[in-house]
C-alpha cells in the first residue's frame, strides 16, 4: 500500500455523455492514483468534498493504448479509474454542477 496523502488520491474528474448520465444515481467517476486502494479513494472524496457519504468504491485498471510515429511504437500511461456512488441523503459534488 503505498503512502499517498488524500490530495495526492483523487487526480481529476472523468468528464463523458456516460460519467454524467450517472449523477442522476449519485455516481460519480474519477482517475485516480493507480496506486490508491478502494478505502484511501473512499476517505480521499469524504474529505475533498464537504458533506459527502460514500457507501461504495468501484476501480477499474485501464492499460495504456498504442500509439505509433512513423516506425516508433509505444503505448500510452496506464490510468486507474474509481466510480464512487454515494448514499442518498449525502450532498453532491459540487465541481460537476452545471456542467
């Protein structure tokens, strides 16, 4: 487990059709530090975000995609990304109002 402060846990919000369709079921979806555990990203949104209760914590490892330049492959960063539901009387996050 490595020694990551709840700051260095949540890196930027997930922003797609799908990731906003899922607020409606107070879902919401983050990259996290591939890192980061289920109980860090869970303490990581209670204390970023004011007010808020998370009942569930579901990651994903996502593999980097393959890039190629002129003769040269590679591959892309590898991400981890954690969709957090919370409970139903918790207050909502406020960085996706009005998006």
């Amino acid at each position: 487990m490595a020694d990551l402060k709840y700051y260095d846990v949540v890196l930027r919000p997930v922003i797609t059709e799908k990731s906003m369709n899922m607020m409606a079921d107070k879902k919401y979806t983050f990259y996290v530090n591939p890192q980061a555990t289920k109980t860090q990203v869970k303490d990581a949104v209670e204390k970023l975000f004011a007010g808020t209760k998370v009942v569930s914590v579901n990651t994903m490892n996502l593999d980097g995609k393959k890039r190629r330049r002129g003769l040269v492959e590679g591959r892309t960063a590898k991400q981890k990304k954690a969709i957090v539901t919370l409970s139903a009387d918790s207050a909502d996050i406020e960085i996706f109002e009005g998006l």
